[in-house]
C-alpha cells in the first residue's frame, strides 16, 4: 500500500507485464550521457551496404529511447554503455559516402537506433553527405522530433523523414515499447511538426499487433494532420529473429502476422 502510494507520487504507473512504464524524453536524457561525448556519436557499425530503398549506405548507432518489444537491436540498445565506438560526424559521413560510391548508392542513413538522440551530430553528418551530393533518410520514431529540430532539418536539400509509429494507438504504443502512453502523442506531433516545417516525411506503422478497426482509427487520426499522410502510410510487419520471438514470448503478446528472418 505504501510502495502503491509512493509510484503514484512520483507518477510511476505500471504497463501490462507489471513493469513500471517509462518517459521516453526522460529515458533519451539519460541514454544522451552515454552515446554522446561533445560532437561524437557511439556506434556499432560503420558503414555497411543494403538493399533497402533499392541500395542505402548504413551506419548502426547505440541507444534507443524506446524499448519495443519486437525491437532486432539487442545490446546496442540495451547495454550502449558496454558495445560501441565513438566517431565524429565527420567520420561516420566519410565512410557512410565511401560505401554509398563503392556501391553507386544515392541514399544514406544512420539506423540500428534512434539517431535523433544526438540530434547535432546527426545534423552534421546530414550537412556533410548532402555536401557531397547524396540523399539522407532519417529513420526515427519521432519522439524527439520538436518543432525546432524539424526546422532545422528543412534547411537541407535532400532529407526525407520516414516516422515510425509503434502501434495504432496510445494503449497499443504503451503496450508494445513499455513507456507512458502519452508517448504515442510525440510520435504524431514529430509528423505535424515536420510538415509544418516543410520536411518530406511519411508515417510507418508495425501492424503486426493491431486489429483493422485500430488500423481504420490510425488512419482517421493521420487524416486529421494531413491527407497526403493516409495515402502514403507504410505498413510494417515484425521479422521473429530469435531474441524477439523470446521477447515477444516473455511479454505473453503474440504477432497476428510476422516474416520468418
Ligand atoms: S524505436 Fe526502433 S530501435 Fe528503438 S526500440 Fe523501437 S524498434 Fe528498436
């Protein structure tokens, strides 16, 4: 009863596993102290080759401001203090175009994370890839997306912005990342404010969890930011790597559909 009176003191509430859930712009603060030293970033990769996009050149960063449960990175995110090197922007845009030269590639990206927790290294290394020549996709789940950081990435050229919304609504977001379900809101103001900054964006949505009446009221809601968001809404479906099908299995949530790795 204390321990019950204390959480709610200090706005602790608990998710469905009984975990306490967390504020990602708490959590992002945090995370900040560990992948950031001045202007350089932690990563775990720099820079591969892939095939998404038809061809992008990728480097991996540590540390996520969200705990999805069908999340692929395992201790990049959850031990960004144990794996991982420290780059300059510099650095991780000379090999991110090296790769994307090697390979003819017109587009690069920083995944594997969240690269918006360092948001001026990241808007370095957009300054410097667009510098020569190239288009950057910014991956990101749009919590940390204000509306000063999305004017500042409408001063480039060639940035599109694909958010990813974890799930269809605020239960189904709090239920699938373990945060607060005011989270889901973050992901939606990341698109209006992008587009009030005149930043080419699209939404994405794992869909592997919701049922078509929550994937009708998403789209409502979209309609109600912008109708270009409806028509070019990218629907997701998880991959069961190992490590998520056990996640997915300890969290007792089972995919309605998933691609087999
Ligand atoms: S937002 Fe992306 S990187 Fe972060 S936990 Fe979710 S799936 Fe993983």
């Amino acid at each position: 009863m204390e321990e019950e009176r204390a959480d709610k003191e200090n706005h602790i509430e608990e998710g469905h596993t009984g975990i306490p859930l967390y504020d990602p712009v708490e959590l992002a603060k945090k995370l900040q102290k560990i992948v950031l030293r001045a202007s350089q970033r932690k990563y775990y990769r720099l820079a591969r080759a892939g095939r998404w996009y038809g061809g992008i050149a990728t480097a991996d960063c540590c540390g996520c401001n969200l705990r999805c449960v069908f999340c692929w990175s395992g201790k990049p995110r959850d031990n960004p203090d144990k794996v991982g090197t420290f780059y300059e922007s510099q650095q991780v845009a000379r090999a991110l175009v090296t790769c994307a030269r090697k390979h003819r590639y017109q587009l690069v990206r920083i995944s594997g994370n969240e690269p918006t927790l360092g948001r001026d290294h990241l808007l370095q290394v957009i300054r410097a890839v667009e510098r020569a020549g190239l288009a950057f996709m910014l991956e990101t789940n749009g919590t940390l997306i204000d509306l000063s950081l999305a004017k500042a990435l409408s001063s480039f050229a060639k940035v599109h912005v694909r958010v990813s919304l974890k799930g269809t609504d605020a239960e189904e977001f709090s239920r699938l990342t373990g945060a607060r379900p005011e989270g889901f809101s973050l992901q939606l103001s990341a698109l209006e404010n992008l587009l009030v900054a005149g930043v080419s964006c699209h939404p994405a949505v794992v869909t592997s969890f919701s049922s078509s009446d929550n994937l009708r009221q998403l789209k409502k809601t979209l309609q109600t930011i912008h109708p270009e968001l409806v028509p070019n809404l990218e629907e997701e479906t998880i991959i069961l790597y190992p490590h998520v099908a056990r996640r997915l299995k300890q969290a007792g949530l089972y995919p309605r559909e998933a691609y087999r790795p």
